[in-house]
C-alpha cells in the first residue's frame, strides 16, 4: 500500500511539473545546412509587414528576438547571412466540462442497490464554459542569398489579455526564448 502511494504520488507531481510547460515549440530545418556558418541577420521587412497583429505586438515581438539573437551570439547587419520572418496565428478555444456533484451519468449515487432518497436525474450537475485564445508564433530563417528557408520554429500557448505591457513584453519574450532554444537544431 504504501508502494502504491508513493507510486501515485510521483505520478501526479510528474504530471503537475509537465503541465507548467505551456508553449508547445516544433522545428523544421534543412539538414544539409551548416548552421554555424550563420553570424549576421536582418529582419525581413516584407513579410514582417503583412502580419496581421498590432504594431505594438510587432515591435514586442521583434525586440525579443533582438534580445535572444544577439544572446546567441548573432549580430544585426545592413549586409545580413539570415533573414529573419515571423508570422503568427491565433484561434479561439473553447473547452466545456460536465460535473455530476453525486457521480454517475445520470447524477444517481454511487454503489450498489437502490437509495430511497435519490430518485433517478436527481443530484446536482454544474456545467463550466471557458473560452481562451490559443496563439501561434512561427519564426522563419531565410538564406538572404538564396532565399531558401533554412529553418522554422512554431510556438504554441494559451495567450492571456494582458493589461500591463511588461507583462505582454515578458510573455513574448518566453515564447521567443522557448522557440529559438531549438536553434541551432542539434544534428544526430
């Protein structure tokens, strides 16, 4: 027994720890690129326009990725090696839970046998709706010679109003953190 609960115990922290991790990132690259020839970039002024977010965001978003390149050793160039894209994404979720206070489908009692004193659709049933943005943040470097797409990293979160703009700022800058921490992919 008290294997068991030590057993469940470490499930349900383990469980806790990775649901904290609230950015999904995926990456795709080019696996014959050397990516360590790569020092210098600018950011891609055409497709950077057409994103549909706020100028504000934009330039939040931008500042990040100054912030996290140049941590990764990266300088900015008027004559760049990358040329760096974002784009972004952002749809509505909905999720809706169904909670029986007294269990059971049809809110009866729990066990065996029959209880005088809960007829059957009886019980109490609480029906939550929560609607939240789920956003996308995909970050595209381009060859700037050749204009081929070197490598693609997408993060994905639930994205919170925020009403304070550090805390907008913070929040951008963990997405792009959390993305570029694939870059440069590591080759097997």
């Amino acid at each position: 027994m008290k294997k068991l609960l030590h057993f469940l115990f470490l499930f349900i922290l383990l469980l806790t720890l990775g649901s904290c991790h609230s950015i999904k990132v995926m990456t795709d690259y080019d696996p014959s690129v050397s990516f360590d020839t790569y020092k210098t970039y600018a950011f891609y002024k055409k497709g950077i326009d057409q994103v549909q977010i706020s100028d504000l965001d934009k330039r939040r978003i931008l500042k990040a990725l100054e912030n996290t390149l140049q941590a990764k050793g990266f300088t900015p160039s008027e004559n760049p090696q990358i040329l760096i894209n974002i784009f972004t994404k952002e749809s509505a979720k909905v999720d809706v839970f169904n909670n029986n206070t007294f269990g059971g489908a049809w809110g009866m009692g729990w066990g065996w046998g029959w209880n005088p004193w809960m007829w059957p659709g009886m019980g109490m049933r609480n029906t939550t709706v929560s609607t939240y943005a789920q956003g996308s943040l995909y970050i595209d470097f381009i060859d700037a010679n050749t204009k081929r797409l070197l490598w693609q990293g997408s993060g994905e979160g639930v994205l919170k109003p925020q009403s304070e703009p550090m805390k907008k700022q913070e929040v951008i800058q963990k997405f792009v953190d959390e993305i570029l921490s694939q870059y440069p992919p590591q080759k097997k």
